[in-house]
C-alpha cells in the first residue's frame, strides 16, 4: 500500500465499538490532512467505518481485508460536518 499514515491505531481484539470509538480520538488528535491507519480484528468495524465515513467530513481513500484482520486508512477532513 503506497499510503503514508501520519498514525497508527491498532485496535485488534478491541470489540464493538471500540475500534471506531478509538479511531475518533485518534483522529482528534490529528490535523485535517493527516492520515490514521486503523487495524482491526472486529468483522463489525468494516460497516462501521463505511457509516462514519459516509457521515462524517473524513476521507477513506482505502480499506482491506488481510484474513481476519482488516485495515483502513482514513484521512481527517476539514471542519465539522454539517
């Protein structure tokens, strides 16, 4: 993968919702730009993070699946959404 987190959260094991909960303070601590990669072992987050993009000012330039562990990348926005 070319991209280039600025972070990296690793959530494997973490259950429902925990994974998203932590990529939102993860992404907090962010500038708009910058990137979070997120691992993940909760087949859960990979609907979740498609919601939160989707409803969010984030870009998810990139997600997959490697067995039973899942990786996004997902780029904070600018502002809040509206």
């Amino acid at each position: 993968m070319a991209l280039q987190p600025d972070d990296l959260l690793d959530a494997r094991g973490l259950p429902c919702p925990l994974p998203l909960l932590k990529a939102k303070q993860a992404l907090s601590q962010l500038a708009p730009g910058q990137l979070l990669e997120i691992i993940a072992t909760d087949a859960g987050s990979w609907r979740d993070f498609e919601t939160f993009v989707a409803q969010s000012t984030h870009e998810m330039p990139a997600r997959e699946e490697r067995g039973d562990v899942y990786h996004y990348w997902i780029r904070k926005g600018e502002g809040r959404p509206s």
